[in-house]
C-alpha cells in the first residue's frame, strides 16, 4: 500500500484457522480447539485495526472449512466470531472466501448470514451446486466473486463458457456487483508461460499459469462490461479445440489396454507368503535385512554431469560411463559396512518425478514451472496431456549392469527403486 498499489490482504478467517489446527502435544485429544476462540479474536481485532490504519479498503477473510458438512455447533462458532468482528470490521469492505469444493446449502446459509461482511468468493469451478444455491437467493446488496477461472491447474479456462456462467449470475447479484475472480489463490499454478520458451507450441497454447489467469479474469471482466476482446475469445476457442482433438492426446494402445483391465488385474495371482518363500530361498536374507531408501547424496560432480548430458555438452557414453563410476563407488560402500539389499544410489536422477515422467509418453516437461509443495519447498512437476504409457524400461539397465558387470563381489541382492 505504500507504493501506491491497491492492495487487498488476506488472512485465514479465525474459525478456519482453529478447526485446520492441532492441540500442542501432549494436549488431551478429547480438547475443542474452538474454546480458544476468545483468545485469538483480539489479535483478529487488532490486525485488522493496523491494515485499516495502513489505507486498506478490502479485507479478505479465507474460510475454506465451510465446504466441509460441519456441525451445527461449529457453524454457530462462524456467527459468533464475525458478530464480535462487525464493529472492528466497520469502516473497510470484507471478503469471505471458500474454495476447492461445493458449499453445503446450511454452510452457505450461516456464511451469506454473517454479520459485517461486504462480499462473498465461491469457487464456482468445483461448486456447481454453489451456483445453484447462489442462484436460488444471493442476500442484496452483498458482492459476489465468481471464481470462474480455475486457480488450482495449470490449463487455460474455456473463456466462453465461463462468461455465460457470470451472464446468468448478473441478474441474481446486479451487474455492479459481480466481480470477476479465480476458483482460489494462485500460488497452485506456475507463475509465467513467457519462462517457458522451449515448451512445445501446441501444448503451451493449451495452458495458462498464474500471470495467464490474471489476463483471462480481465478479459472476462471487460467483456462482461461490454468490451469483449473478440481476438482473444476466438484465439482460447482454438486452443480448446487444438486440445480436445490433438492426436497427440488419446494414445490407442493405452485406450484397448485400459478397456481390457480386469478387477482381478488389481491382484497377483501368487498369494505373499508364496513370494516371500521364493524371495528367501534365492537371497538367504537375514530377519531383519538391512537396507537403504532414497538417493545416495548428489555431490556436485555428480550434478554437473547431469547437467552437461542434458545440454549435450559430453556424449552419451561419457554419460553412462560417469553415472556406473558413482553407483561402483555406493555399492563397494554398502558392502563395506555390510548391508544386505545393495541399491545402486540412484545418480542418474534430479527430481524423481520429473526422472520418470521423462521416460513416459503423455508428459510435457517445463523450464521454470515450479509451484510450492510444503514450506518453503517447491516442485517442477511435469504435465500431463495425454494417455501415458512406457515407451521402454526405466531402470532395469542400471539394475542389469550392477548384475552382469559385477559390481558387487558380495551380493546378496540389489534393489533399483522403482523397476519395473
């Protein structure tokens, strides 16, 4: 707000906040998070005082648990909280925001009830029933925002059918107080397709990240004014099109091997005591076999020569030689310290997901396309746009070249994660 930018805050509403949480340990289980409700609403109170101070005209307020079948105990608790709110809350426009899923018809009756509040935000992407609930009475003069645009994948909204939805919303809620939004908060998708030059043309016409969704919110906000961007509609109706009927998505062998799945393909027809007799003539494992799980540490070597093979800055062989060099050097350790089932350490391998997802057909794979996953830890997963199948094996040669070579003078046993 001090740099001049219109800034909407958000924060976790207070009923939310304690039923998503957990009691300290050592706390009887038995304990209602909800009593502690008097204790943090002050806090509530005197943060919203400060961004008031600060020049906030809008307060957001996320209460995702009212998508949840709650009691009616713990809806009383969201009419409580923001009736103790109300008079604090005077003064600046509030947002209540749910998303992810359909709000209960007795959830979105407390939620549209509460005291103070300005607007409402429903993910209408997942909420179909929410539209009709929306549909069946809005309380006047209340804003709503229709989370249209979907916030949580990475694919481009089909812009026509999200304009006729807020079409049939403008005369519940009055054109001036339809506001056009995404399903939820971005940080779910990518940041920027412009980072993504290498991507293949035809799939990043399919896709939209985070800065792409924010120009589909406005486009569709300008149409609803009556300036629609007649090059922008027709260029998203071809790219939906490219989409539902590329080649490239349907892969027939999946199709007929799908169609042919059994219920009893889910099992193998050798019971596990069987297996684990068979397992323990051939490898005479002790009772408890030590192992071990996950990569050996990646050194830096090891990192450049990942890097450089993916830049075809050294020859495959020169490649293959490096990576068999480090799994001689990680098995020869475990059998120093005497470990039962060798693994191969898996050097060849940067991120595990992305490893096997290049190996498989139906998968796009991005530059920059990283997206939070807990803390402050972030992934690259890959895309996926079609029928995936393997092509090949994906890591039976590493497990062969530790057998036929003869890495392990003692081998009991060797274990590649995830062959296949």
């Amino acid at each position: 707000m001090q740099l001049g930018v219109d800034t909407v805050p958000v924060l976790v509403g207070p009923v939310s906040y304690l039923l998503l949480s957990k009691p300290a340990k050592g706390v009887d289980k038995s304990f209602s998070l909800l009593s502690l409700l008097d204790k943090i609403l002050p806090i509530y109170k005197e943060v919203v005082c400060e961004l008031k101070a600060a020049g906030a005209s809008w307060i957001q307020f996320d209460e995702p648990t009212l998508v949840k079948d709650l009691e009616y105990n713990e809806l009383q608790v969201f009419t409580k909280a923001y009736s103790e709110l109300e008079s604090t809350l005077s003064g600046v426009n509030v947002l209540v925001a749910t998303y992810f899923a359909d709000v209960p018809a007795e959830e979105f009756k407390t939620l549209t009830a509460l005291k103070g509040l300005t607007a409402f935000g429903f993910d209408l992407v997942r909420g179909t029933k929410t539209l009709d609930l929306i549909k069946g009475g809005f309380p006047s003069g209340k804003y709503l925002f229709a989370g249209v645009v979907d916030g949580k994948n990475i694919w481009a909204n089909d812009v026509a059918s999200s304009l006729s939805i807020l079409q049939s919303l403008e005369g519940v809620v009055g054109k001036d107080k339809l506001f056009v939004s995404t399903s939820c908060s971005l940080l779910h998708t990518a940041v920027d397709l412009i980072n993504e030059p290498k991507l293949d043309k035809e799939i990043k016409s399919w896709l939209a990240f985070a800065a792409q969704k924010v120009v589909e919110v406005n486009a569709l906000a300008k149409a609803l004014s009556g300036h629609k961007d007649e090059g922008f509609f027709s260029a998203n109706a071809a790219a939906q099109a490219s989409r539902k009927s590329s080649p490239r998505v349907p892969n027939e062998a999946v199709q007929k091997a799908a169609a042919a799945f059994k219920g009893s393909d889910h099992r193998r027809a050798t019971n596990v005591s069987a297996i684990l007799d068979a397992q323990q003539k051939k490898l005479n494992l002790p009772i408890l076999p030590t192992t071990t799980i996950g990569s050996f540490p990646q050194t830096m070597e090891l990192r450049k020569v990942r890097r450089e093979n993916k830049a075809k800055k050294i020859s495959v062989e020169e490649y293959v030689k490096a990576i068999k060099e480090e799994i001689n050097k990680v098995v020869k350790l475990q059998e120093e310290l005497d470990i039962d089932v060798l693994v191969h350490g898996e050097p060849e391998r940067n991120d595990v997901v992305e490893y096997f997802g290049e190996q498989l057909s139906g998968f796009a794979f991005t530059a920059n396309g990283w997206v939070p996953s807990y803390g402050s830890r972030c992934v690259k997963p890959p895309i996926i746009y079609g029928d995936v199948s393997r092509p090949k094996p994906m890591t039976i040669c590493w497990k062969n070249w530790m057998q036929i070579d003869g890495v392990s003078s003692r081998r009991r046993a060797e274990r590649v994660n995830g062959a296949r």
